[in-house]
C-alpha cells in the first residue's frame, strides 16, 4: 500500500470534522484531467480504486486520501527545436538578425501553447494517512518537498470545512537522522527494536559529493567506519523494525522502500481479507506504522517539541542501543 512515508505532526488543537462535510469538501475540488492547454491538474479521488465514488474513506478512526495528479510533459528539445525555426523564420523575414531576449520568451510562449495539446499526460497517485488519535500525518512520498505539496492540498481542502485551522509540521527529533546513522554504523549499535541491513549510502557533504554505496553487502566492517571518521555522512541506511517491517531511512528521515515481511503477511494469509482488500491493507498498515513510528522517533533522540530543527550532524545520540 505505502511505499514510502513522510510524516508530520498535527496541530493539538484540530479537530477532525466528520466525514460527511470531509467528502464534501473534497469533491469541491476532485480530480479532473488536464485541459487542452493547461500544464498540470491535481484533485482527490476515490482512494479505494475506480469501483467506488467516495473521496474519504475511514478506516478503524484512521482516514485515508488519495491525490492524483496530471502533467502534460513537452520536451524541452521539441521546444527548443521550434524555437530556433521560429527565429530563424523571423530573421529571413524581417532581415534583422538581432533577436531581443523578449520576443524569444514571446515566441516560447507561443510554442508552449501550440504544442501543448499534443503533449502526451502523465498521471499519478499519492496516498495519506491521517490518524488523529496520534496525531500523526503520513503521505506515501519519499520526498519531502514532494509530500509537502500534497499537505498543501489537502490544507487547502480541509479549510473550506471551517471550525479549527489545520495545521502540520514535519516531525523533527534531537538528532538529525544523519547523525543517528552514523554513531549507529561507527559504533555497530542499532537502536533497540531495529537491525541494521546490507544496503547503505554514505556521501561527503561538499561540492563534489563523493559517494560509497554498499548493496547486499555486511556492514559490520571497518571500512565503513573509517568512511565516516574521514567525513563522510551517512545518506540512506536499510534498516529493519521489530522483525516486522524493512525500510530505507534518508538523512531526512523519510522512510523508503517499506516492506511488510513474511511474520505480517503471514498472519494476512490466515485470517483472509476483505472483498477488496482494502480494509484489510490499511488495517495492518497503520497497525505496523503507529508501532514503527514512535520506536523511530526515541531512536532519533526523541521528538523536539520546540526551537530550530536538528541539524545534519550533532553529537551522538542519547537513546538505548543495543547490538545489530
């Protein structure tokens, strides 16, 4: 369901409005594909698939969303090449070799128009997890910056709900992930409750950003500390949680490449789903996902509740280790 997770936390003061003024809300602003001309569209649609109309889905007190959104993707090449045609047209017909920076955007513009309705669309869909109780606003994105455009989204449609604003952050912690990996792999400690994996990616924090990748490869060598002793910072880390759930951590600690492992699915095969299966699916998601996150987050130093964000490297984390 969830490949990846970016998480934020949920003002205390806001309330969930019931889902009824939801679906309304977000039907004002549901998906529609792109128009002859237009470059991009982006609404809701049904997160459960095409066989159902709801935008809105509550799920054990935990709401799930889905944004789709569209592009209509012209090659700057194709562009490019028009452009120069338009000009060179425009020089044997006026005979003035001189092009001003202005009527080169002028012609660029009118280019854009003409081809985009030849474009062909890209479409794609990204889903959100809110879960009041804990407060909690996860999106299947493994980017932040991509993720925080859908929140903008979906701030924009709770606020035609009225009563308390909503408003998130992302989760910040004492230490910076970056940091946490790095004493993890000096030290070959791993918080309690997680392992460390075979897959790693440490990077220099300069200009020339030079790279070591470990794939399917034991860390618990010495090499790797002497990687980070000579600078080098710890980029993506595979880590695994209570024998229960594998992910990728970023150095902005988003989680990447999330997997359920056999123990979950196990216990999905015995006790059978759902007639689509969604239920079931976000069930154990946000089941596995609200015990992962907290875990996480006391690796990590804890929450930081106020004052500047961590930043990419501090002093060695406080929490408990324990051997990977």
């Amino acid at each position: 369901m969830f490949k990846s997770a970016s998480y934020y936390r949920i003002d205390p003061g806001f309330v969930l409005p019931s889902l009824d003024a939801l679906e309304e809300a977000l039907q004002s602003a549901r998906f529609l594909p792109c128009g002859a001309t237009q470059t991009d569209s982006a609404g809701w649609v049904p997160p459960r698939g095409r066989k159902s109309v709801a935008l809105a889905e509550m799920v054990g007190g935990h709401l799930i969303l889905r944004l789709c959104t569209e592009r209509r993707a012209l090659p700057a090449s194709a562009v490019k090449a028009a452009l120069e045609e338009r000009i060179e047209k425009y020089r044997q017909e006026t005979g003035n070799e001189r092009v001003g920076a202005k009527l080169k955007k002028e012609f660029k513009e009118e280019i854009v128009f003409e081809l985009l309705p030849r474009a062909f669309t890209k479409r794609s869909s990204t889903l959100l997890w809110l879960d009041p109780a804990n407060r909690f606003l996860v999106v299947d994105s493994g980017s932040l910056s991509g993720a925080d455009k859908i929140v903008t989204a979906l701030v924009e449609a709770l606020s035609k709900v009225g009563g308390a604003p909503f408003a998130v952050k992302p989760v910040r912690t004492n230490s910076s992930a970056a940091a946490s990996m790095s004493h993890w792999l000096s030290t070959r400690e791993a918080p309690v409750g997680f392992t460390v994996d075979r897959d790693c990616e440490l990077k220099t924090p300069d200009d020339q950003k030079s790279t070591v990748r470990y794939s399917r490869h034991t860390l618990e060598i010495d090499e790797v500390p002497q990687h980070i002793a000579a600078g080098k910072v710890p980029t993506q880390l595979a880590l695994t949680w209570s024998d229960r759930v594998s992910f990728v951590l970023s150095e902005s600690a988003q989680l990447r490449k999330l997997k359920l492992l056999d123990v979950v699915m196990d216990g999905v095969q015995q006790g059978g789903k759902d007639d689509d299966g969604f239920d079931t699916d976000v069930a154990i998601l946000t089941g596995e996902l609200t015990g992962l996150l907290p875990d996480l987050l006391d690796a990590l130093g804890g929450e930081m509740e106020d004052g500047p964000a961590a930043p990419a490297a501090v002093a060695e984390p406080e929490a408990e280790l324990a051997p990977f």
